[in-house]
C-alpha cells in the first residue's frame, strides 16, 4: 500500500508540474540550452604511468558525446601536453581524431626533471567549458642522469587540503544538513583522522572522522551565524584547524535519499519565517532527459518524489531553483550502471621464456556492436606507481565529478550499502555543473570563443599595423606551407583583426610563410596564436616521492633504455607520404610543363615566351606582368595579375619570378579559368617547382612571416622486434624493452572476439596487461591481467 500511494504520489505530483507554465518553460530553456551546448568528453589510455626521460608515452583517445557517450564524429584535432606541478608544458602535441578516435605518442625531453607531472588531453570545442573539463591523469617522470631529491618535500611542514560541503550547498541557521567532508595529504592521497566541529565558544558540537580514501560525512545542526571550526588530529598526533564554510541567516537546505527502491526523494527546508512559499526542482542526466517539478511549502519544508527509472546512468544533477528561478540548492545523485562492458583476455599460460611468441586472445560481451579497444603490456617492477582511471569509472563517474579521485573502480567493484554511502559522501564532496545558470536563463544563447574543429586544425591569430599594432580588418592573408603536395590556405580579416585558417591534412613540423599581398596591403604584420589552452584546473600534481631503496631497479631500467635506443632506435614507423607527382591544392591543372623536356634557356622570360603557351608575359610600369589566356573564350586574357605560386609560396612580385634561374625549375603548371580558394578568386594560377620543393634558395620578401609551425602528428606504429627465426631468436642485439606491445586499435569482430600477437624481450620479471575498450553503443569496460617472463633456456 505504501509503494502505491508514493507511485499515485509521484504521478500527481508530475501531472501538476507539467500544467504549470513556469515549469514547462523551465524545460524548455533548458532543453534549448542543452541543444547549443554539446559536450565532449575525452578518455585517454596512456600505455603505463612511470617513465624515464627518453621514453615514449603512447596513448589513445576516445571522445564521446558527453550526454549519452557514443562516439562523436565532430572534433578532429585533440591536445595532448604534460604539466609540470606550475601547470608549465613540459610537452605538446596535436593528434588527429576520426569518428571520435585518436592516438599517438610523444618523447619525453631530456630535459624534464624528475617528479610527478600531470598529463591533460582536450578539443577546441572543450576550451569553452573551462579546463575543469579537459581529460587529465598524473603520470611520474624520473631522470636518471640528473640527481634529484627522492623526498623534496619531506622537510616541508606536512599540510592537508580538508574541506566541507554541504548538501544543497549552503548551512543555514537552524536548519539541520549533513555536511561531506574530504582531506588529502600532500600526494592527493586520503588521509585517515579523529575530528571534531566546535562553535566560536569551542563548544564542542558534532565528533566525525572519515571512511575511505579521507572521505566522510556528518549531521550538523548550526544555532548562530558565528564560525564554526573543525579541530582534526592526524595520526601524529598534531592539531590542524579548518574553517567550516559560513553559515547563512536565511536560505534553504536540501536532502536526498532514497524512499524507496524505485523512488527518490528530495526534501527542501527552509526557516519558517521564509516568505516563498513554491520552489522548482530540475533534475537531468548530463543535461538530458531534465525533469522539473513545482512544489508548495507546507511549514518549513516540501517534498518532491523522483522515479529513479526517469533519470540516467551515473552523475545526475539535481536543482531547486526559488520562485524567481535562481538556484538555491543543488547536488549531485549517482544511479550505478545496470551495464558494463564485460572484456576476457587470456595468453594461454602464466609464464613465457624471453623472446618467446605471446598471443593474445580476447572477447567482449556485446550483441551486435563492435567494441573498439586499446592494449599495453607493460612491466610491473617495484618503481611504477601511480595507477590511472578505467575507461567505465571516467565515463560514469570521475568526468562529472571536480578534482582527483582516489581509486575510482573501487566503487564500481563494490556494489554494497556501504559503499553506496561512500560514493553519496564522495559526490557531494566533488559536485560541480557542466554549465552556468546564467547561460540556461539568460534570454539569449551563449556565443562560444572556440570553434569546434570539425575538418582540420584551425590557426588562429591577429593582423596587426606595423605602426601602432592596431588591429588591421579587411586584409587579405595568405598561408602556405613548404609541403608536397602545395597547400595554399587564405583568409580575410574581421572587424578585429582576426584571421582563421583551417588546415586540413597538415602534419609533423613544417616552415609555414604567413603573408599579404605585399603589393597592395605592406604594412601590416601577424601574431599566431597558441593554439594550446592557457587556462588550468584546479587539481594539483600529487607530491613527489621516490623509494631510495630502489636505486637498483632504477638503474637497471635507465641502463636498459640506453641500450634499447641504441640498439632499437626506432620504436615506431612513420607513414611518409611517397613524392609522387600528386595534385596540388587546385586540382589537375590545364597545361603542365616538366621543363628537361624542351630546350632549356637561360632565363625564365624566355622559357615562359617559347613554350608556355597558356600565359603571356607583358612589361608595364618597369616590372613583368602575368596575363592567362581564358579557356572558356579563345583568345581572350583576362586583366588582372594571376595568383603566382613558388612551391606552393604566393609570389606577388612577378619581377622576382623572372629572376630565378630556370634550372632549378623542374616543372610549371598553369589553371587558366577563374579559381575560387576560401572568400578569394584568382584569374588563373601559374605554379612554379623545384626540384626538391624547397625554393631552390629563393628568398621571400623579409615582409613575409616565415615560422615552424607545428601540424598533427604523422601517423605512427608501434614497432618491436619480431623472433620468427632461429637466426633472430638467437640474434645478439640486446632487447630489454619494458613496454612489450602497444595495440590502440583492436577492434572485435562480428562475435566479439579479436586476437593479437608479439613477442617477449629479454627483460625478465611480472608483466601487467591492460585492456580499455567501449562498443559502438557506448558501453564501457575494462580488464587486466599479469603473466610473467622468466629466462630462457639454451
């Protein structure tokens, strides 16, 4: 009977909130703002957590709708770097994304000294949401070749990050709460100790100490606005004072619980002199599927009822906003995944001999979606420590929560009460919104500063007056790469100055020129923007801390990578494109002309006029003119300048065209039809190119910027060597590899199963298989497993 008054409860309660205006329009501002405000999240898979300067990380990305995490085809360049404990970049890269996947790999400098360091991965849709979005992990880096400090800060007085939060957010006065609590030691780490809460008069009030991982909670009832203290002790026996945070003379406390197995509900209290008598609440799932309601106050407090069937897996948030819609209370409510993604690996036996052959079977639960998966079989010796996020806990948990969590599958492994009050306490604890009220309510949709990079990395940057650095609108720009083939990208200034490239299929390292046209607009000059993130969240790299009695294993491993990029310096190969005669930018060109099949003469004047037949050349005003010949009316030119290019490089002057030595010109194609590139059109294109693409020692204009500018990452493999042979398995080049195979892109068949192959080095000891994997359809999950190597036998 109680189960089905709460459910007539429950229905009345949803029927009343729908005929209410106010409540529709609050969906529908939401439903509107959640439509503009499409969330990526980013998992990254690195191969291990430890390394040593000079070693390769490997990762692979996973971007998903953050909403409903299936992967999303929108972004395709991703931001990788490493952040030493000032958030300075210690390293960088981009790395392209297709249909929400990405992978790649990245050196550590030699340079980097010894610590922790956190590594953080982002799109450029994702820098309009703030860094507290980005993807980020710690990772610890140690240089063997520099002496370093294994405590550096055991001299430091020991302090704890201890903070409290109410549920709802606030303490009012008079009004019960209960009240999370975190503390963390200098290594981000829980810590474990005996509290008390005390009143401005150190009366003592509320005793509480924490559960697991330094978390916990306690009911706390405030009597006056005063501050009131927490008063800890460590196991140290040392006294530490923490404020609590200010208690409010009016406001409203919220509490949720649960019902029933089916119900949830939200209580909402207020001081019984308050004069409102309605409250809204707004609960939604990653900003779908919202459910809003309207209650009256009867006295001091009022109920609403949530079905939990209503809400979505994992973090969901839930609002009370006041009869003015402004939010008065909110916290988060975790629904564990009734799904996980169930993944078998196996090697077929528990030891292997060095170089022996290893497979690897593996298969996943699903019915009827492939699983895309990423795999690192790395060696577990006593220096690697830091353990990283499963794929399913990120998803599900760590992504809607702020700050670093500790352990996260330990509350996914545990599926009991206690650990359900656990997981409520550590919610509460790092409750944070992917967006602000503001935006929802604000009358207008909110404008985004990022683009979303949807068919290539965007560079971005300002025109400038040379005179004043004004901005300078209107100017046309011009940016080109020495790169096979020709790539010409043009923009137009705003009313800023701002110009926009996107450059699509643009990798490794290039010397780009960034340029007007010198002959009409000179005086202007550019600034590149950086294209990585300057903003940083608040989590902070975990304290460093190095065993001195691993001194030994340390060497060994740096002694072992020596020798590895000694004797195997190539631990991944490069996909290079082969110099073909491939298509410039424009396309398959009218006439071309590979010019050691005429006779050749000494200067380009006459080469032009003997036998290029599309383009005439004309003197006027002291200086050399190009006119095309217009294919769609014989023996019609048109009358403006055609857009000259030198391996791909606009050249505006043709004067300086006409003083390049003809020699080093291997070939000359001309467009002779109006082109359109961008906002720009050109009566035709004459291309001019070298031999090696390099412009034979031309020289630009010294107006024109001429830089490195980084693209994405060229595609690599992971490479390790093969034993197939008696003559390779016998070989005397040394193999002590670490890191034994790198597989970023496995992908299940139609049955769920795949299988990989590699081979074992001569670096004995327990190797830990890791396996991240997500299906088609969003459903995440994990496996890990050890083997180990020993000698082999001659």
């Amino acid at each position: 009977m109680l189960l089905l008054f709460l459910t007539l409860a429950v229905g009345s309660a949803r029927s009343y909130g729908q005929d209410d205006p106010m409540v529709k329009s609050l969906k529908d501002r939401f439903n509107l703002y959640s439509t503009t405000a499409l969330q990526e999240k980013i998992y990254v898979h690195l191969d291990r957590s430890f390394y040593l300067i000079g070693e390769t990380i490997w990762f692979k990305a996973y971007n998903l709708d953050g909403s409903r995490h299936r992967f999303l085809d929108m972004s395709k360049v991703a931001y990788l770097e490493i952040l030493d404990k000032e958030n300075n970049a210690v390293a960088q890269t981009k790395f392209s994304l297709l249909k929400g996947k990405g992978n790649g790999s990245l050196l550590i400098p030699a340079s980097v000294v010894s610590g922790n360091y956190k590594v953080r991965c982002y799109s450029n849709w994702m820098k309009n949401f703030g860094a507290d979005y980005f993807f980020e992990t710690d990772i610890t880096v140690v240089n063997p070749f520099l002496k370093f400090d294994p405590e550096p800060d055991a001299k430091k007085e020991i302090t704890y990050d201890v903070q409290f939060f109410p549920e709802g957010g606030y303490l009012v006065k008079g009004l019960e709460s209960k009240v999370a609590f975190r503390a963390a030691g200098p290594d981000g780490k829980g810590i474990q100790f005996k509290g008390v809460v005390v009143s401005g008069q150190n009366d003592e009030i509320v005793k509480f100490q924490p559960g697991k991982f330094g978390i916990g909670s306690f009911i706390f009832k405030p009597q006056t606005t005063d501050t009131y203290r927490a008063i800890i002790t460590d196991s140290q026996g040392k006294e530490h004072t923490y404020p609590l945070p200010q208690v409010q003379e009016r406001g409203y406390v919220m509490r949720v619980t649960d019902s029933t197995s089916n119900l949830i509900k939200v209580s909402v209290i207020r001081p019984a002199e308050e004069e409102q008598s309605v409250v809204y609440l707004l609960a939604h799932t990653r900003q779908i599927n919202p459910i809003a309601d309207k209650k009256s106050f009867a006295g001091n407090r009022t109920e609403f009822l949530i079905n939990r069937a209503q809400l979505g897996e994992g973090i969901s948030h839930m609002t009370i906003l006041n009869e003015k819609l402004k939010p008065v209370c909110e916290r988060l409510y975790f629904k564990r995944p009734e799904k996980r993604l169930n993944i078998e690996a196996g090697v077929g036996k528990p030891e292997f001999a060095t170089r022996e052959k290893v497979t690897m079977n593996l298969s996943a639960e699903t019915t009827g979606s492939l699983t895309n998966m990423s795999v690192s079989v790395f060696l577990t010796d006593s220096i690697q420590a830091l353990a990283q996020n499963d794929i399913s806990s990120y998803f599900f948990l760590t992504s809607d929560l702020k700050g670093r969590i500790e352990d996260p599958a330990y509350y996914f492994q545990n599926n009991t009460k206690e650990t359900d009050r656990q997981l409520d306490d550590l919610i509460i604890s790092h409750g944070w919104r992917r967006f602000k009220w503001e935006d929802v309510f604000g009358g207008t949709l909110p404008k985004y500063q990022h683009l979303p990079e949807f068919d290539g990395h965007l560079v971005l940057g300002k025109v400038l007056n040379i005179s004043d650095n004004s901005p300078a609108p209107g100017i046309d720009s011009y940016l080109a790469a020495l790169d096979f083939p020709a790539k010409l990208y043009v923009n137009h200034s705003d009313a800023e100055g701002n110009f926009m490239f996107e450059l699509k299929n643009f990798t490794g390292a290039k010397e780009v020129t960034l340029q007007t046209n010198l002959l009409r607009d000179s005086t202007y000059k550019f600034e590149i923007s950086n294209p990585f993130s300057k903003q940083f969240s608040q989590a902070a790299v975990p304290a460093f801390k190095f065993d001195k009695n691993l001194g030994n294993p340390l060497l060994t491993r740096s002694i072992n990578m020596q020798s590895g990029n000694s004797f195997l310096p190539r631990l991944f190969t490069t996909r290079k494109a082969v110099l073909t005669d491939s298509l410039a930018f424009f396309g398959v060109p009218d006439e071309k002309y590979f010019l050691d099949d005429f006779t050749r003469f000494p200067t380009m004047e006459e080469v032009l006029r003997e036998y290029v037949r599309g383009v005439v050349v004309r003197r006027r005003d002291k200086g050399f003119h190009f006119r095309m010949v217009d294919k769609l009316l014989p023996n019609t030119f048109y009358k403006t300048d055609p857009l000259v290019l030198l391996d791909g490089i606009p050249v505006f002057n043709v004067d300086k065209i006409m003083e390049i030595d003809p020699l080093k010109i291997k070939k000359v194609e001309l467009l002779s039809s109006w082109y359109l590139l961008g906002a720009m059109n050109f009566t035709g294109i004459v291309s001019f190119s070298t031999y090696k693409n390099d412009l034979a020692g031309f020289e630009p204009d010294p107006r024109v910027l001429i830089t490195q500018y980084e693209g994405v990452q060229a595609q690599r493999e992971f490479y390790a060597p093969k034993y197939d042979s008696q003559t390779e398995l016998v070989s005397r080049l040394p193999d002590f590899r670490n890191l034994l195979h790198w597989a970023p892109n496995v992908v299940t068949d139609q049955t769920g199963k795949a299988q990989i192959q590699f081979f074992t080095s001569e670096q004995t000891g327990s190797y830990k298989v890791v396996v991240q994997g997500i299906t088609e359809k969003g459903v995440a999950g994990s496996k890990t497993f050890n083997f180990y190597v020993g000698k082999r036998s001659l």
